[in-house]
C-alpha cells in the first residue's frame, strides 16, 4: 500500500469531489491519506471527512499562514479539540503546524514572534498528548529545529522538506521523518533530488500535498493523491531500487512516524 502522509483533501480546489477523489486514490493502491487541518474553522471538515472516507485520517492544528487572523481562543479551542478526538482512531497526529518566513508579510518582526508562539504553544499540546507533528518548516528549518529541541513531541513529520543534508540529520537524530512528494519529480529541483537519492531510505515518507505541489506531469494543473504512487516511482528511480521496495519502505517509515495509523 502507498501511504499519503499530507493531503488536503479539505481544499477548495477539490470542490464536492473531495471523497471521490480520495476513493480514486484508494484504487490507485494508496491505502491511506493524512489530512492536516489548518485552522480552526476546518477542524471539523477534517475529521468528518476522515469518518466518510474509508482511507483516510487527520490531524488538528493551526497552519503558520493562518495564524495573523489567529487568536489564543483558537489555541485554547485547539487543545480542547485535541482531547476530544483522542478516542477517535481516526485522528493521528496535530498538524499542520510550523514557520513560514518565505512568504514576505509572516517575516515583518511582530508576525515572526506570533508565528513562533503559535509553534511553540501546539508543540506543548503534542507533548502534552504524546502525538507526532505534521510541520511547515518554508525557509525556516534552523528556527523550527530550534523550538523542537526545546519543546520535544513524539516525532512525526517535517513537510516538504528542502532543507541541507545536515538540516536533515538534525531532524533525523530527533526521530522526525521527511515528506518528499511532487517537487521531486522536476528534474531542474537538484538539491531536493540529491536529497531524495541520497538520504536514509529509513527517513523519508511520501506525500502530495494535494491540491499543491503538483508532480511535473501534472504542473501547474490541480495535485491529487491519486498521483502518489507516480510520485513514489520517482523516487524508485532516483535511488535505484525498485517500485515495490520504495512502496514498503516509505509505508513502514509512515507507521513508524503517525504510530497511531496502524490501529485503522
């Protein structure tokens, strides 16, 4: 089985077909689909959309891209949510969450600062539950290396990552694995190729991030998780191994970071 561990199935851009799409997917041999929420107007989209559809899950927590409109009752709303969903088998990690200073009005000063204590406020709420983390980490490894040293989840997942090979290691070392998924497909992205050839197989996971970061077959058209094992074959080819080592591998690699999928 493929397992997609970032997709926003939530996402506009996927209209009413959102559970189409992920039964589509479920066809194409990818078992299971993580959907990260990003606010809290969406907490509940998430989850319900995890209940209708057979192969999927989710996780609750506040994206760094929502968090200028962010408040702490959103913070308080978001740790209530987590308790309440601890006894669904459906819920598996709190994501997404992060830091983001690529995109210029999250760098100004003041937003900088809200954005770290919104991090570092939902890294004690996946301490304190003893869940993994789905992490932003845009231009921003070294701050959020930083905080995860200081405020240790259970491990989990550092999303689209970019960063250096020894960005990587830190993140490896702290028990965190590492999303590749379409960027990887473009044979301009160098470093994130070099990346995903030449890491421990045994710290990469796949993923969409659907509707987004669409695989260069598809750019600049709508990303699905429909694409993931295509996706996966590239990364067969990179590193020389074949389809069915790359399936089992990055599946066992996204068990051992989101423990709690096995149970479905």
């Amino acid at each position: 089985m493929w397992i997609d561990t970032h997709c926003h199935l939530d996402a506009h851009e996927f209209g009413a077909e959102s559970l189409d799409v992920a039964r589509r997917a479920g066809e194409a041999g990818v078992s299971m689909i993580v959907i990260p929420a990003v606010e809290r107007g969406n907490f509940g989209t998430v989850r319900q959309l995890a209940a209708n559809a057979p192969n999927a899950s989710y996780a609750l927590g506040i994206h760094p891209i929502y968090v200028p409109n962010a408040t702490e009752d959103d913070l308080l709303a978001l740790r209530a949510a987590v308790e309440g969903a601890m006894a669904d088998p459906n819920f598996v990690a709190i994501g997404e969450i992060g830091l983001d200073f690529f995109i210029p009005m999250l760098c100004e000063p003041a937003m900088r600062e809200k954005q770290e204590h919104f991090f570092r406020e939902q890294l004690r709420i996946a301490r304190d539950v003893g869940l993994p983390v789905l992490m932003h980490v845009r231009r921003s490894q070294d701050q959020v290396l930083k905080h995860v040293r200081q405020i240790r989840p259970a491990g989990g997942i550092a999303h689209a990552f970019n960063g250096s090979f020894q960005q990587a290691q830190v993140y490896i070392d702290l028990g965190f694995k590492l999303g590749f998924g379409g960027a990887m497909t473009f044979t301009r992205a160098l470093q994130i190729r070099r990346l995903a050839a030449t890491l421990p197989l045994a710290s990469i996971v796949l993923e969409t991030d659907a509707p987004d970061i669409s695989p260069a077959w598809i750019h600049p058209g709508r990303n699905s998780p429909e694409q993931l094992p295509a996706i996966g074959a590239v990364l067969a080819e990179l590193r020389g191994l074949t389809i069915e080592e790359v399936r089992a591998a990055t599946c066992a690699n996204a068990l051992a970071a989101l423990p709690r999928l096995p149970l479905l």
